[in-house]
C-alpha cells in the first residue's frame, strides 16, 4: 500500500492513506452535504456550461490512485444520467 495517495476533489487536494475510499469520504472531504453528487473525472474538464461526456457518477466505495479528479456537485447539476 502506498504511503498516501492524492486525489483532486473540486481542484483541491487531499491525502488519502488508503488506495480505497467513498463517495461519502469524498463528499466529508469537500464539506459537502450528504446529499451532494460525486463524479470520478475521466477525461479532460469538458467546456464550461456543458454536462460531463465521460465523467462517473460515484455513489459507492471506489479504488482511487495519486491523481484522480472528483467533482462533488449539488443533485441534479449535469442532469438526469
């Protein structure tokens, strides 16, 4: 297990001491609430104002590894997936 892995939550980043976390750790790490959306960045940011084409919507545990990008967005921002 690595020392610490490091992922961008909202371009901020956090240090995570495991290569397992959640959508509701990444949701505590943004001080969001609960009912806040977490999406796994999957490509490049799409254009401003425009829905995530390849972004995932996380809503369980996942594997993360040193830079991995999250959004953790208000329900419904991107719409209906």
């Amino acid at each position: 297990m690595p020392e610490n892995v490091t992922i961008l939550v909202n371009q901020r980043p956090y240090h995570l001491d495991s290569e397992t976390t959640s959508a509701e750790a990444i949701r505590t790490l943004a001080s969001a609430p609960s009912d806040y959306e977490v999406w796994k960045q999957v490509k490049s940011p799409d254009a401003p104002g425009q829905p995530p084409v390849d972004d995932v919507l996380i809503t369980g545990a996942l594997q993360v590894k040193s830079g991995d990008k999250f959004r953790v967005v208000p329900s419904g921002t991107f719409g209906a997936r």
